[in-house]
C-alpha cells in the first residue's frame, strides 16, 4: 500500500482533488456545446433574460430563478433579441412555453451560442458540490474516502448529464449538500458564525429548488435528535441557547430567499393570493376545476397572516403542487399510463446509476456493521435521513412519473455515505480494498464509456443506452438534446433526401440546417378511424429519423418542418410501427435512423392490414396526413 501513502503526502493532498475538479468543469465545458438545447432549457434562458431585464419573476415561476438568472447573466451581455408579446403573469397560465419558442425564433441559430454559454456559467456550482462531497467525506471517513466521493460525483451520469445543461436539477443537488455540509459543521461545533453560513447556504439552495423546502424540517429534526443524548430533556438552558441559533439560521435562509427575488411580494397577506391547486384553493367540484383558482384561506383568520417568502417563489409551489394534481401521461417499461407509480424513482436509479456505484453502495451496507467504517451514529444519521426523506418524497407524488432527474439532490448524500468503504485501503484489509477500486473504476469506466451521451445513460442491467428507451422515456434519455449529432450525420449523408423527422423537443431542427418533414403515421391496431384512407398513412419508403419518444407513442406533437407544430398521434394513428423496423444508425442515444425500401415498407404494411404501394406510388410524393 505504498502508492496510498505516496497520494497521502502534502503536496498531493490538494493537487488530486483539484486536478479531478478542473476535468469535471471540462468534461461538462465540452458536453455543453455539444448537445443542442433541451426542453426545459428552451423555457429557463428567456426566463433568466426576463429577470435581469424587468426585475419581474413570475416567468416559469414553478421554479426559483438562482440558476437561470446565472445562466442568462452572460446571455444578457451578448445582447440577444428578446420578444415578449405572449408573457402573461396569470396564475391560470404558464406563458414560458410559448415565450420560449419566440426567443429561438427571434434569435435563430445564434440561440444556440447562447444556451452553450449559459451552460458554462452554471458550471461552477457542480465543481462546488464536488469539493463539498470531496471535504465532508474526508472529514468523516478519511482521505481516500474523499477522493471516492469526489469521483463518484464528477464522474456520475446523472451529474455529467445535468450538470452540462442550464436546468436547475444538478446544480440544486450541489447546493442542496453545500448547505447540509455547513448544517453539520455547526452541528459538531455550536457558534453562532457557523449558524449564520449555515443559514445563507440554505437561502441559497432554496432559490435553486423547491423541492429543497424539506431541508427545514428535517434540518430541526435533525438536530433534536442529534442532541438529545448530550443534553436529555432537563438541559433547558442548552436548548434555548441552540434553539436561538436554529432559529437565526432559518432566518438569514428565508433572508436570503427574500433578497433572490428583490423582496418582489414578499410578506403578501396569505389571503390576497389566487391558487389553482385543489389543496391551497379550495375549489372541490365544479365544471373543470382545474381551471379554476380560489384560496381556501380567504376567509379564515389565517388569510391577514403575512407569508414570509416571495409571492412568485409562493405561487410557484401551488403551480408545482396542480401539475402533480391534474396528472400526466408517464412511461414505463412499455407501459402508458394516466398517473405515475410510486417505485418509479427506485427503478429508475436501479437502472440509470452504474453497476460499480451499486456495489460500492451494497458495500457500505455490510462494511456499517463494522465499527472501523463508521463514522458516529449521529453523523451517519445526517446523511441518511436527507436521502430517505427525499426518496419518500417524490415517489408520494404520483400525479406523474416522467423525470428521474427530480431524486438528483439524494446523490451526493449517497456519495458521501457510501465513501466509507474507501476505508479498506488505509486498513489495509486487501480483498475489500481490491474490491473498492474495481467499482469506482466500473462505475468511473462505465460513466465515461457512454461520454458525452451521459444524459441518454443507462447501465449493463438494462444492455446501456441503446436499449434504455424500452424502460424509461423523455429526460431520462431523450429530451431533445441530439440534434446535432443528427446535422452531423445529415450532412455525411446527403443520398438521405428527403428527410422525414419526428422530433421531440423544442428547437425546430431548420435552425442547425436540417431540411425535413413529418413522417406519415400509420395505425396502432390495423383500424383506421374517420375512414382516413390508407393512401395517406405510413410506412413508406424513405429516410427517417425518429425520436425515441415518438418511437413509443408519445402523446407531444413535433415541429413539422414549415415552421409549425403538429400533434403527432391523431385518430388511433401514430409512430410506433416503425418499431417494425430495424434502424441503420443512431444520432447520439435518442434518435433512430431508418433507410426503409419499398419491400420492407409493404412487409409491415401488410401487418397492419394497409393497402400495399406499387412502383409507381412510390416515386409520388409523400403526402402526411395532417
């Protein structure tokens, strides 16, 4: 073990975690401009610009707006068009759709410098929640320990994936564990200073991600807890004296909340608001109640209470809690269904996290009931109960199941947690050291193997991302992110005229200068509705590229190469039949290629009960029913 007191000595205490730090900020640099803007990206930027220009925060208020105003401070700089017509602060609407499509059609192709530069700006915070992941390891587990975590959080998929993008999820997950960091800092040493960073830290992470409100709860139950032994029950004097501190934490976070958004609304009466959930509103029946907005606190004594945190942060939640409410399509393994399940989030991570990282975590487990590994049963507590607590959290909310990324801010408590298996290499115990370095290299090898296609990632379970989209859909490995590697392969190929796109997301492909048009639908059961005539429907013979979420029925609608968006399923029709089909290609992990002749466009037609096309209608031209 003489390589373990060689990476031990001084001078390589700090160069190690610095040299893996500056690769991570480099992996993502690069992914950035790799990969072409993704949904939500499309709504985050021009609400970003929105916030720097009108000081106004209720554009795509379902989220706090720390991280897009970093990602738009750049962007705002390079003075983009802005245009604002279709902006409306109504709770019953969420405009960042539409003004998002009027951003990328102001801006065209430079829309995409903008959002690679955006990306970069947010990089910081993941290189951030490495060094927290990296600092809170070693201080409990020991040196190698640290770099174990710190390799598991720069070389994660779901890190590298996110983090490259300008969506709040990684970059949350970074500051939601800065925060517990300096929460148990203040733990082990009670002052007031440390109370205080604690405090901003959290105010921080509360302008990066609602779902982070759990961190006041658990953060007082935590230290309840954490102190009962050493104080009992009759310790009054203790207790006030550290309640007092809690208590000026919590309020220089809701500070910091407050100073996020320019006290815009701040302290608004509880009854002057206007809520469209069913929990806040109290709205019980009605025609369509989900179009309806109420306060159920109106007339209640409750209603002159003061609310302590900004009118949009507030707003934001109710709209947060309604989309959960009225329920969405989710997929899974095959199945659509109206509504999500409540293991979606467990399997998700069974089969997005690297194997080696599940070793490691299954490690940790048996190596806990070895004193030698573990840290003191309060300190563990404050890892676990983050995670657990989070977990229980978002697989309660069933009203949909689409993004695994929403468990991202349990990782990095993981990361931490299951370092101490790390400990093998200084004990010196051989077959478990051995078995340590073998699954961080797995699970580092793994990551990087699909680089830097770590948002479309999937493990050696499921066969990787190429059979991914068979479990799991939309950002868990199509969000829209591929189409440059489609222009990459569009230009390589120019025999592949024309070119029938199904694409998911928001950029219309024209702008990277892809010429393309819908792709005809064909029926699902063989059964035409509205008496459409076979004539108009697919499959015929072409080039296509389909996205894998219009490969599985996806119920969005793609831009249709005019300038135009188009619900693709209509009429018992959709794209599905091209799972009929063998591809020839892949752009990136999320877009099928076809080359289908006239023979195998017959094959399957035949299968769904379609007149079969001759010669002649083949060299017609293609006409979509639309």
């Amino acid at each position: 073990m003489a390589w373990i007191r060689f990476l031990s000595e001084r001078r390589f205490a700090s160069a190690i975690p610095a040299a893996i730090l500056t690769l991570h900020g480099g992996l993502l640099a690069y992914s950035a401009t790799q990969h072409s803007p993704v949904i939500s990206e499309v709504n985050h930027l021009p609400a970003g610009l929105s916030h720097l220009y009108s000081g106004r925060f209720d554009l795509f208020r379902v989220n706090p707006p720390l991280v897009r105003t970093v990602a738009a401070l750049p962007v705002a700089l390079m003075a983009p068009e802005t245009d604002w017509h279709r902006y409306d602060s109504s709770p019953l609407l969420r405009p960042d759709l539409e003004v998002g499509l009027d951003f990328l059609k102001a801006n065209c192709a430079r829309s995409l410098w903008f959002f690679t530069v955006g990306r970069w700006a947010c990089i910081p915070f993941s290189i951030l929640g490495g060094y927290v992941c990296f600092r809170w390891a070693r201080e409990l587990y020991g040196d190698a320990a640290g770099l174990t975590a710190l390799l598991l959080w720069c070389f994660c998929p779901y890190v590298l994936g996110h983090a490259s993008l300008l969506t709040p999820d990684a970059h949350a997950a970074a500051l939601g564990i800065a925060a517990y960091y300096f929460f148990w800092r203040w733990l082990v040493r009670v002052e007031m200073g440390r109370a205080i960073v604690a405090g901003i830290a959290l105010g921080l992470a509360e302008l990066a991600k609602t779902t982070l409100l759990v961190f006041y709860p658990l953060w007082v139950l935590t230290w309840l807890i954490y102190r009962i032994r050493e104080h009992g029950l009759r310790n009054r004097r203790a207790w006030l004296d550290q309640g007092e501190m809690l208590l000026w934490m919590v309020l220089a976070s809701v500070l910091v909340l407050n100073l996020g958004y320019g006290f815009k609304g701040s302290f608004q009466p509880l009854g002057d608001y206007h809520f469209r959930s069913q929990l806040l509103n109290g709205v019980e029946s009605g025609p369509d109640v989900s179009r309806q907005v109420g306060n159920r606190f109106a007339d209640t004594w409750l209603g002159a209470v003061p609310v302590p945190v900004p009118a949009d942060y507030f707003q934001g939640i109710d709209t947060q809690k309604w989309d959960f409410q009225r329920k969405l399509w989710s997929y899974l393994r095959g199945e659509w269904r109206h509504g999500g399940w409540w293991y979606y989030y467990l399997y998700a991570l069974a089969i997005k996290l690297p194997l080696g990282t599940w070793c490691l975590i299954l490690m940790s487990v048996l190596c806990g009931f070895w004193a030698n590994y573990r840290s003191s049963w309060r300190d563990e507590l404050v890892l676990l109960l983050p995670i657990m607590t989070i977990l229980v959290l978002v697989s309660s909310q069933t009203g949909f199941s689409i993004h695994s990324r929403y468990v991202l801010p349990v990782l990095p408590f993981v990361y931490v947690w299951c370092s101490k298996v790390a400990r093998s290499l200084p004990l010196r115990q051989t077959l478990l050291a051995v078995g340590t370095v073998l699954a961080l290299g797995w699970s580092v090898g793994s990551s990087l193997w699909y680089y830097p296609h770590n948002l479309s990632y999937f493990n050696e379970l499921v066969g990787g991302p190429k059979n991914g989209h068979a479990h799991l859909l939309d950002s868990n490995i199509a969000w829209g992110q591929d189409v440059l590697y489609l222009k990459k392969w569009y230009d390589s190929h120019p025999n592949a005229r024309p070119l029938h796109f199904a694409h998911y997301g928001l950029v219309d492909p024209r702008l990277v200068g892809i010429e393309f048009e819908l792709p005809p639908v064909a029926p699902t059961s063989g059964i035409l509705r509205d008496e459409v005539s076979d004539e108009l429907l697919g499959p015929r013979p072409g080039w296509y590229a389909i996205d894998m979420n219009h490969l599985h029925g996806t119920r969005l609608g793609a831009a249709d190469g005019q300038g135009e968006w188009h619900s693709v399923p209509d009429n018992g029709c959709d794209l599905t039949y091209f799972q009929r089909f063998r591809p020839v290609g892949m752009a990136g992990y999320s877009i099928y290629l076809y080359h289908i002749t006239l023979a195998e466009a017959n094959r399957v037609r035949r299968e769904l009960g379609l007149r079969e096309l001759t010669v002649a209608e083949n060299e017609s031209p293609t006409v979509n029913r639309r």
